[in-house]
C-alpha cells in the first residue's frame, strides 16, 4: 500500500529543508571554492547569524498574527499550511515567530521594531498587557521570556532584554551600527532574519535608494533606505547588513508587486529598513526606559515649508537661500513665539500655487544643517522637553540666531513641530 504525505508534513520537509541548506555550518569548512562576493555572504551569515533572533509575541494565549494585515495571495502555497487563517479555534498556530531582532550590546540588549511587539504592550507604556508574553530564541536555542526596556514609536523602534542574562549563547556577538548617512545606492546589502517563520534566513541585495518616504512606518516621515534583499513578513526587526557585516538600517517593511509574491510576471516588491543612524540616536533613550512618541516630545510650536519649490528668479526677489525651511504659521504661546520667530504674512503665487513669502527660514539647528521639514523635526524630536535649541534663522536677508526651550506636544497639536 502506497502512502501519501499529507500537504503539512511536505511543507514540514521543505521548511526544514531551507532552514539546513542556510545554517548547515559544513559551508565554513571550505570556502576557497566560492566566488569572492558568495565567500563574502556565507562569512558575515555564519559570524553574525548567531546574533539574529526570532521574536515570538502572545497576547491572551494567543500569538499574535504577523500575516494580519498581508492579503491571502501574497502567503506563498508552500507556507499557508503553517499560517491558515480559518483554523479551528483553539488549535494552536503552526509557525515559529512573528518578528525578528538582534544583538545590539554585550548587555543583552535585542534591537527589533516597535510594531513586532506593540500589541502585547500597555496603551502608551511598554509594560506587558495582562495575559501577554514576549519571547526571543537565538539559532538553534529554545524561546526564552524577555521584557521590553523601551521603545521608540516615532523610528518604529524597541529595545529587549533576556529575563535571563545567561540566555545569550557565546557564539552570538554584538552587531556593530554603520554611518547610515554613508550608505551609497549599489552597494550590497544583507539581511538576516526569520520571514514566514524560517529561521536564520539569508538573502541579498542592493541599496537601492536613500531617502525615501514611506507612510504609515512610524509616527514622523523617516527617510528610508530602500533595498532589493528580499524583506518578508518575519523580517521585521532583523538588521540590514553592508558587506563589512555593519547594520545600516533594521528591516522594517515590504511594498509588494502587483502579481504578490505569488503572482505570474509580478515583482515580489522592494525593502524599506529604517537608518542606523536614527537607531544609534534612539539607544540611549530607549535604554532609560519607557515610551518615545508624539505625545512625549518636545516641539517648537511652528508649521514649516522646503524651499525646494521655489523657482530661482522667486528666491532671488525674496532674498531666498538654497536651503532651509520657511516658517508659515507660529502658533500661539508656543515656544517658538516666546523666542521671537515670525511666521508669514503674505504669498507669492508661483504656476499658480500660493506659496509663503515672508517668514523666518531656518537653516540650522544648534549648528547641524536644515534643508526640508523633514530634518528640522527630526532634530527637534531628537530633544526632550526643557531642552534648548539654537537655530539659525534668515529674516529680511540677514542671519539671526534664536535660543528656545522645548516644550512637550500636546496630543491636540500633535501635527505641529
């Protein structure tokens, strides 16, 4: 009699197949054979893999579904086994995590985003909900219990930690941050995670593009890298690597093709991680502890406008500079009317768009470079309240310089910066 193995058990197989064929260690006995830039991969996946962690999130006795918001068609045949939606109730969810981390410290400290573990958190706080559990487990470790230093919603970014500092293997090391800013398009890129619940996966790419503006990650525009490397649901949270094994970004989220992942001629989209430079400015207060976010920012109390859209012959009338960001409006009582900035009072109509004319440009804060809206409030939010700022103002040609005291953001005004 003929026996046929049922959908769960080849799908059993061909997971345990990709996780051998990525972590068998027999690839680091001999690598004379490869090509320089396949040599390159294999050494940064078998030194720093160790340090790439699956994050598994509960709430109520039941995990969390990272596959909640993706649409059935992007969920690969061979996977849905493992993730079907329409399971019987009760019966426990085939996968093994729904996120990704890494070592960020010889500390323990885990790196991961802030989205792969808010639903098992406190409204406005980063203690555990009732009934809810964070889990971390190394390559080829069982899941451990960890808790949540802090977190910093404005990056999509949290800090973890073992409940158990022994839960750390040896062969795991702390990734080491790169220059974000020195982050070139064409340059290769590694990402290390567990997307559908497969272990220690690899893939590869480019830098794509820098810069770029993705909505809904994160509570301010963050200027995105963007890469090829494959980045799937359960990559979240894991680091984004340059050929020095240096994070560059932590692999946040993926824009799909129109075909999905599974679709004929479809692309299976492109990769969006968030700078390594904004994880390096978010440590340090994350390690204190608590929740970073709108609510707990210091602000200026202005709307701002980029110069880019002005043509030439504008700038050259208004006695524009090249860079910097206008001051439109300067709400009452705020900050920045205490320290004496002007928003403006009349508009120029440019191809047939009103546009401001007369207000103050900022083009430094505390002597760092402004060029659009979005760098000023990146470096304001950057404050705390009760911190003082000196910017760099052009009123009527000439560069004047202002101190302000920061104030934190009412929830009501949480639009302005």
């Amino acid at each position: 009699m003929q026996h046929r193995r049922t959908p769960l058990v080849l799908g059993a197989v061909l997971a345990m197949a990709l996780i051998a064929l990525v972590s068998t260690p027999a690839l680091a006995d001999d690598l004379e054979h490869l090509q320089p830039d396949e040599r390159n991969t294999v050494e940064i996946f078998q030194r720093y893999g160790p340090s790439v962690v699956a994050i598994e999130v509960e709430v109520r006795g039941e995990r969390v579904d990272p596959f909640e918001r993706i649409p059935e068609g992007m969920i690969p045949p061979q996977f849905r086994e493992f993730f079907e939606r329409d399971r019987p109730r009760g019966e426990a969810p085939r996968r093994q995590g729904a996120g990704s981390g890494f070592l960020i410290d010889s500390d323990g400290h885990i790196v991961t985003n802030y989205h792969v573990i808010r639903n098992a958190l406190e409204e406005e706080g980063v203690e555990l909900r009732e009934g809810a559990s964070v889990k971390l487990s190394f390559a080829e470790h069982d899941a451990v219990p960890a808790r949540v230093v802090g977190a910093n919603a404005l990056y999509d970014l949290a800090l973890l930690k073992p409940e158990d500092p022994g839960a750390v293997p040896e062969d795991a090391e702390p990734l080491t941050l790169a220059d974000s800013d020195q982050a070139l398009v064409g340059q290769k890129t590694i990402a290390i995670g567990n997307p559908f619940g497969l272990s220690s996966t690899v893939t590869t790419g480019i830098v794509s593009g820098v810069g770029r503006d993705l909505p809904g990650i994160g509570q301010i525009e963050i200027p995105m890298i963007q890469t090829d490397a494959a980045i799937n649901p359960g990559n979240s949270g894991g680091p984004l690597l340059n050929s020095a094994g240096e994070v560059i970004g932590v692999n946040t989220a993926i824009v799909p093709g129109g075909g999905g992942l599974t679709g004929r001629g479809g692309s299976v989209g492109v990769g969006f991680a968030v700078p390594s430079n904004l994880l390096q400015e978010s440590l340090g207060e994350m390690e204190e502890g608590g929740l970073t976010d709108l609510t707990s920012r210091a602000r200026l109390g202005v709307m701002v406008a980029g110069l880019e859209g002005y043509p030439e012959g504008i700038r050259e009338r208004l006695n524009l500079p090249e860079r910097g960001v206008m001051v439109v409006d300067v709400e009452s009582g705020s900050p920045a009317e205490e320290a004496g900035l002007q928003g403006a009072s009349f508009e120029v109509s440019v191809q047939g768009r009103a546009m401001p004319a007369d207000g103050d440009v900022i083009t430094h804060v505390n002597g760092e470079a402004v060029s659009e809206p979005r760098e000023l409030q990146r470096l304001i939010f950057a404050r705390r309240a009760g911190d003082s700022v000196t910017l760099t103002v052009l009123r009527d040609g000439a560069e004047r310089e202002f101190e302000v005291e920061l104030r934190e953001v009412p929830r009501e005004q949480q639009r302005r910066r």
